[in-house]
C-alpha cells in the first residue's frame, strides 16, 4: 500500500468511526468517490489534485504552499499550519476555520471543480489537507523552492500512491 492509500485509509477510517449526522465528513462516500476509492490508482487523483492544486502548486491561485501559509498567518492561525509543515503532532482545523482562511470564493471553487457543494467539502478538507500537507513536507519546512507546479504536485501525489 502507498503511503497516500495510507494516509487517506487512516482519514476514511476516523471518519467512518464518527457518528453520523454529526461532525462526520458529509458523507464518507463523497471522499472516497473523488478519489476512486482509497485504493485507486494515480489516475484517479486527477479531479482532488487538481482542486488542492491551486492551493499547494507554486503557479495556482494562491500562491504556492507559501502562500497558503501566509494566508493562514494573516488570519492568526500560522501556528495551526506551522504544525502540519512542521514535525510533530498537526494541530486540528474546522471547515469554517479553513472557510475563514481561505474565503468563500476559494472554497466554492474548489468545491466546484469537485462537482460538490461546500458543505461537503469543508469537513472533508480540514481532514485531509492537514495529512496531506504533512506529507509533502518531511522535513519539516516548507521547500524554499515550494511544492513545484500544479504537475509537479500531480506528479507527487502519483509517486506517493505508487510507493510500497
């Protein structure tokens, strides 16, 4: 099993074990669906990565992992992604926080390009994004050069679920 098939088993399984109608993840089917199951192959993360693209990509909309940590400084929460990028435990996030941080316009694109509405995604989102970028960042910092372009980050995200 890769190491992405690992990281979104662990995310699908907390979420299974939530009580429905209550903080779950809008549905745990709508995860799994996105991706083609947990189990797919690197041809199925062509929709989430590229949604999360223009949020981790050097050349989306936002500016690259850079630019996603200064957004979340200016909204005081820079301590709450420094624990995702750093070593450690990541420190949790709601959807309405992300929502905050991220703005309207953001999340409804993204939910958009997801064929999904924000509701769904908001919670789904804060789960994944917080392993997803401790993932990308093993050494504990964000990459000077950041995450590479919405390809290179395609491309990461393959080499990940391809891994043993």
């Amino acid at each position: 099993m890769g190491l992405l098939d690992s990281v979104l088993g662990q995310v699908l399984g907390g979420a299974q074990q939530q009580p429905q109608g209550g903080g779950g993840l809008g549905g745990l089917g709508d995860l799994g669906a996105l991706l083609g199951g947990a189990g797919g192959s690197a041809g199925n993360l062509g929709g989430l990565a590229g949604a999360l693209g223009g949020l981790l990509a050097n050349n989306g909309e936002h500016g690259g992992l850079g630019g996603l940590v200064s957004k979340f400084e200016q909204a005081g929460m820079g301590d709450v992604i420094g624990s995702w990028v750093g070593k450690g435990e990541n420190a949790p996030i709601t959807g309405g926080q992300l929502q905050d941080v991220l703005g309207n316009d953001a999340i409804s694109g993204i939910a958009q390009k997801l064929g999904i509405n924000s509701t769904t995604l908001l919670p789904m989102l804060a789960t994944l994004l917080p392993t997803l970028i401790d993932h990308l960042t093993p050494k504990g910092q964000v990459p000077a050069e950041g995450l590479g372009t919405h390809d290179d980050l395609l491309a990461s995200l393959s080499g990940l679920l391809q891994k043993s």
